[in-house]
C-alpha cells in the first residue's frame, strides 16, 4: 500500500471516529491530543443537564 493510500486510509478512519463522538455529544467537547506531531488521543468530555426540580 502507498502511503498515501494509507494515509488516506487513516484519515478516514479518524473521520469515521469523530463523526460517531461528535453525533453523541449534547453538550460538551471532543480533544484531539497530538505527541512529537502524530494524533495518539481522542477524549471526550460531556455534560449532562439535569432538569431543575
């Protein structure tokens, strides 16, 4: 595989992983952590609201 077929690849699949954090997030955020210039981190934080009594 060339590389930019490959990195094609792994650039779909990160898509693919944002796309299914993203359509679950209501409130919140999505981080992307990069080292020494390479993506090695998606976290996730979300906020519920809770309905005042």
């Amino acid at each position: 595989m060339a590389a930019k077929e490959l990195s094609a690849d792994l650039l779909n699949q990160l898509l693919d992983k944002l796309e299914k954090l993203v359509g679950r997030v209501e409130f919140g955020s999505i981080e992307l952590v990069f080292h020494q210039g390479k993506l090695v981190q998606l976290e996730k934080n979300e906020k519920l609201r809770l309905d005042k009594p």
